[in-house]
C-alpha cells in the first residue's frame, strides 16, 4: 500500500503583533536595566570622589604640619603637563598667595589631579592660614586666627537655610558629575549652571577667585540640579595636629 509522502506543515513564524509584543517587552527590560546601571556608576564616582576628598583633607593637614601654613592655590588655567600645573602658586614679596582661589595644587600634595568625573578639585584657603613662614616663626597662625570661610545648607535666600561650618581656614569643591563651574585637565572653565546652591561654590574671574566666601553642602535630590562634593578643615581638626608637631605652642 503506497502511503503519499509526508509534507512538513509550513512554518508561521511571528506575526507583526507578536514581534511588536516582544520589542516592547524587550525594552521595557533593558530599560529597567540601564536605569540601575547608572545610578550604580554615580554611587561609584561619588564614593570614590568622598575618599579622594578624605585623603586630600589628610594631605593638607600633612603639608601644614610640616611647612606651618596651608598651601596656595594651583592657577586653574594652566593645562596638565605644562611646567608648574598642579603646584603652589608662589607667594608674592610680602608672603602672601598671589589669590584665595583656584585649583587644589596636586602635585605639592601628591593627591590625584581630578575627581571621579574627570575635574579639577577647587580650593579656597583664609589668606592668614597660607602666608609664608620665616624663622623663627614656625606657623603662619596661632589659636586666635580665624578663618573667613563658611559653609551652608543652601545658597542665601533659602527656606530653612543652616550654617553647616563656620570660620574655615579652607575648604575642596568637587564640582561633581556636571562639572559646572569648576575647571577641566586642560585648564578650561565649565561653565557655570543655573543652580543657586552651585554657583556658591564655582570659580571666577578665570579660576582666581570664587563666587563668595560662602560654600553650599548638602545631599542631592533627584530633579535639583545640584551634585557637588564639599570638603573642609576644621580649625580644631588644624590646631591639634599643629599642637601636636609642635608648630603651635
């Protein structure tokens, strides 16, 4: 008995609906994946960016223990391997830093150049904590000094605004993920933002000065525009480690 041969049935495959049905599904996915993904590698840079500060802080305590004063600014507009980038401005005849402000001096400290994002850290010091020293003189300050340096809550207006540090010698700006208002490897200024909180705390004047003498620090909210990383050196955290070498009687 002939059977008639087997036919295969012909395959369907998807229809248009079913393919538009997974290509959304796929991307809802892929979505939910991405979006974790870089909020994971913001926590990341803001961890490390958070250590680097700390040791920066460590640094400076370091130099002044040593050398009785803090040190000048770096000039933000010199690029990164050009001779003098990264080192102390050199003080003026009277022993004072040619200005307040600009770039934390990598290299007189040895710390790292940038922040996680790639930007200059800014620095600002109180004019009397960085003057040079000449024997027998072993600090630029004794337990009187103050420092002129605050930092805040919120920029000035605010609701609820709070002083947060107060009579600073000195204090570190990551300008964070937006890098607006600080300065780049190539020794070019990123523009300033919009944000209140953040124009507090940019450099000026082509990175020799800042905005004021006030400083915002808070936590970032989602939608604020606001993602800077502020450090400082207390005065008592100073005279202690000034105390102890004995810098300071």
């Amino acid at each position: 008995m002939n059977r008639p041969p087997y036919r295969a049935k012909p395959s369907q495959g998807f229809t248009l609906t079913e393919l538009a049905v997974v290509l959304v599904i796929t991307g809802l996915v892929l979505g939910g994946l991405l979006v974790p993904l870089s909020a994971q590698m913001d926590m990341r840079a803001t961890a490390e960016t958070r250590r680097a500060l700390s040791e920066i802080r460590e640094a400076l305590l370091g130099f002044a223990a040593v050398n009785g004063r803090l040190p000048c600014p770096a000039v933000a507009s010199t690029g990164s391997g050009v001779d003098g980038a990264g080192v102390e401005a050199t003080h003026d005849v009277a022993g004072n830093c040619p200005t307040e402000s600009g770039v934390l001096p990598w290299v007189t400290l040895g710390v790292s150049e940038t922040d996680a994002w790639g930007q200059r850290y800014s620095y600002r010091v109180t004019p009397e904590f960085s003057r040079k020293t000449l024997p027998p003189q072993n600090a630029a300050f004794d337990l009187t000094t103050p420092g002129k340096l605050d930092v805040w809550s919120a920029a000035a207006g605010a609701t609820n605004r709070a002083m947060i540090a107060s009579n600073l010698p000195a204090v570190i700006v990551s300008h964070g993920a937006n890098g607006q208002g600080g300065f780049t490897r190539q020794g070019t200024p990123v523009p300033s933002g919009e944000v209140a909180d953040e124009v507090d705390n940019q450099l000026t004047n082509n990175g020799t000065a800042m905005a004021n003498m006030n400083f915002v620090s808070r936590e970032r909210t989602a939608g604020s525009g606001f993602d800077d990383e502020v450090a400082w050196i207390p005065p008592p955290v100073l005279i202690s480690r000034m105390i102890t070498v004995g810098k300071i009687p």
